[in-house]
C-alpha cells in the first residue's frame, strides 16, 4: 500500500502533467467519452447525429449555411474532426488561386469538405471525393446535396483510396488532377500519394494539401515530399479544428513534373 507521504510527494507531478496536457484531456473527452455516451443514449452515429443538426438548423442550397451550422455544431456540440473554418479559409485561397477543373479528395467524410470545396470550383469543374465508410458516405451523400451540388459536380466514390486511384483514367475518364485534398486516414498518406505520382494524374503546377500532417501526423509522408525533389512544399501551422492548445499543420505540396 502507498503512504500518504509518497502520494503526496507525487501530486505536484500529477498536477503538471494534467495542466501541461489539458488540451488533450479535452479533446479525449469531446472526441472519446461524449461520443459514446451519445452512442447509447441515441443509436444514431456521430456523423448522423450531424447530419440531423445540419437538417434542422442550416438553409438547404446554401453552402455557406450548411459550413457554418456543422462548424456550430462541432465547436459547441460534439467534436468531429474536419477541417475546419481556420484551416478551411487556406484551402479556399489555393482553391481560389488555382481555379482547379478537376479535383481530388481523399476522405469525404460526412460531406463538410466536399461541400467546402464544391462551393469554390469553377463552372465545369468535377469533383470526384472518395469515401470508403458506407455508413459516412451516406451522411456526406446527403449532406453534399442538401448543398445543392448534383453528381455533375461532385461524384461520390465509395471505396477505399488505394483501389480508386489506379481506376481513375479507366473508370472516370481523369487525365489529370489539377488539386488534390488529403484528409482521410493519416498512414495512408504516403502510399497514396506514390500512387498519385506513378499514376500519370499528376501534371506541373498540380496543388496538393494534407491536413493534420502535425497531429495526429504524418511523419512519413511529409519526410518523402522532402527528399523526393518533386515538389515545392510548405507546412502551414495551425491549431487542431475546434481544440484550442494542439499544434496542427497542413503541407501543401506543388508537383514539379512535366505532364
């Protein structure tokens, strides 16, 4: 049994842990516990109860309504991790600065990116956004059209990543990926973008961003971009979407090939 005394000896050490990783504990509770809880109580998934928020709450045919419902929603309700109004505002400016006509996103998710990114393409442009949970791709179905975007815009590809990037030229018709959007499993970084670079897709001046690359991190990933010469790159810093205290980061990456 532990005496009082060493107990005591070790709460200034418990005290500073808790205070130096407060943030964490934070997003342990909002992420982890609240989620569960709702789980139960609701039978619905996190992404559905979003979904009903959004429906509820958000002007349909109005992306800027639906964006800032679900930001309401994840910032006082429960955490879901998308990318967010902060971060969100640097892939408007490279959306805007490269007017891409066709582009690629790598975890829909329940739909707040896609519709993030729809809202700023140009007229003609296609999105195709690749989601390889049935259940959150029927979410981010509903969510994407609720926006007002038809499948002439968006085409939702439910598949996992790396069964749908060697498919794109045969199966849609893709001869090259002017902006690619990274936000899905994290390990699947790297191999992914391999796969992007052996494809053909890639052509010069091609834009990709990757969200999260400091928390949870991609570590990988991001030493590959550097050492591979085949790319201009930069890591924006940020803080981790509706968290305040973790450091966060998106790269974003400009290929350098001839294509």
């Amino acid at each position: 049994m532990v005496s009082p005394a060493i107990a005591l000896a070790f709460l200034p050490l418990l005290l500073t842990l808790i205070i130096r990783y407060r943030h964490y504990f934070v997003l342990l509770y909002r992420a982890v516990l609240v989620r569960m809880v709702h789980d139960c109580l609701t039978g619905l998934s996190r992404e559905e109860r979003a979904f009903q928020y959004v429906l509820t709450h958000a002007t349909p045919g109005d992306p800027d309504s639906i964006l800032d419902t679900f930001d309401h929603w994840c910032s006082k309700v429960e955490f879901i991790s998308n990318i967010g109004p902060k971060k969100g505002k640097v892939l408007d400016r490279l959306l805007k600065e490269s007017c891409p006509l066709t582009v690629l996103e790598l975890g829909a998710h329940c739909g707040y990116s896609t519709i993030r990114i729809a809202r700023l393409l140009p007229i003609g442009a296609r999105l195709y956004s690749v989601e390889m949970d049935e259940r959150n791709a029927l979410v981010a179905e509903k969510i994407i059209r609720l926006a007002g975007f038809d499948d002439d815009t968006v085409e939702l590809i439910v598949k996992p990543s790396d069964e749908v990037i060697p498919r794109l030229r045969e199966d849609f018709g893709v001869e090259r990926l002017d902006f690619v959007f990274m936000d899905h499993w994290k390990r699947c970084y790297l191999p992914d973008l391999q796969l992007l670079e052996g494809s053909g897709l890639l052509g010069k001046g091609t834009v990709i961003l990757a969200d999260n690359v400091v928390f949870p991190g991609a570590p990988n990933f991001l030493r590959h971009v550097k050492r591979s010469g085949l790319y201009e790159h930069r890591v924006h810093r940020a803080t981790l979407e509706y968290i305040r205290g973790i450091r966060d980061g998106m790269a974003e990456l400009t290929y350098l090939g001839n294509n």
